[in-house]
C-alpha cells in the first residue's frame, strides 16, 4: 500500500508539471510526436534493465543534461552524458537483473513525465554494502525534454531514502517521546 500512495503523489505530480490539454487538443501529427517522445522517454528508462548501454548515446544527445540528487550530501546535481552514462553502468553493475515497470507518461509540447517504479536485486558491493542477491523496490518521476529526436535534457526525483533504508545505509529515526 505505501508504495501505491507514492506512485499516486509521482502521478499526480506528473499531472501538475504536464498539463495533458496539449495532449487532448494535439492534431494527428502532433499527437504521433507525442507519441513518439514517449518512446523515446521509455527506452531511457529501459537502459536501466539492459545490457545496451551503446543505445543511450543514440537516447540522449551529445549535450545531454541529467538533473537529480546523485549525491546525499550536495543534493540536486547535474550530470552531463558521460557522467550519467557511468553512473548508470556503476549502479547495474551492482544491482542485476533491474525490472523497470512504467506506470503512466503524460507528454505535452517537448516534455515527457514518467512514473516508474524499479525492482533491482543486489548482486555486488554497494556503497560499503555487501551483496545480498536480495531484492529492493523503489519508484520515481522523470521529466525528459526531448529535441530532434534526442532526449536533452532530463529532471529525476526518486525515493533514494527507501532503498538506502533498506540497504541498511540509513535508518529512520525514533519519534520524539512525548
């Protein structure tokens, strides 16, 4: 149920970032980019449960930049291609298989928003974390803009609190006695 209500908050979020009037008032070439940008924002989330890391040059241009909290202690960062593109082999070296579900995608204009949610399984060290061959869920959002094909640009929030809990990194703390 908790992870319900959060793909509920991701999506409506989704709703509020990305009016879908655009969408319904879209003509049939419109509504087939629109279409197409979806695609495009889904195989970026496909990268993650693949192999095919020769498919993200061809995803993301080559001025690609990625906005998300990467880093506990700096919060929001922004990654351009390169520094992603590592990041992502980095993370599924550690956790494989990765099953990426998407959940809904509304796009309007040259935005697209996702609502994911990943199943990932701990199959090397993880930040000082031993592997576990366990399996950990977490969800998110992200919002790609897409231009000439390409995704450019890409904002991403994700509940890292959840997975770093459950890896044991962090722990919740106690409520105050009162």
């Amino acid at each position: 149920m908790k992870l319900n209500k959060k793909i509920a908050s991701y999506a409506a979020a989704a709703a509020l970032a990305l009016s879908p009037a655009t969408v319904l008032a879209a003509s049939t070439d419109g509504a087939s980019q629109l279409d197409a940008n979806k695609a495009l924002a889904k195989a970026a989330q496909d990268l993650w449960a693949s192999d095919g890391y020769t498919q993200a040059k061809e995803i993301l241009a080559t001025d690609y930049v990625n906005h998300q909290d990467s880093n506990m202690a700096t919060g929001v960062q922004s990654m351009d291609r390169g520094e992603y593109i590592q990041m992502l082999n980095q993370f599924r070296t550690a956790f494989s298989p990765i099953d990426v579900t998407i959940h809904s995608q509304v796009a309007e204009g040259d935005l697209v928003s996702t609502v994911w949610e990943s199943t990932v399984t701990l199959r090397s060290e993880f930040m000082g974390v031993a592997p576990t061959g366990k399996q950990y869920t977490y969800s998110g959002i992200s919002i790609d803009r897409v231009k000439d094909g390409q995704i450019v640009e890409s904002w991403v929030n994700w509940d890292k609190f959840d997975l770093f809990q459950e890896l044991g990194l962090v722990t919740q703390p106690e409520a105050p006695a009162t």
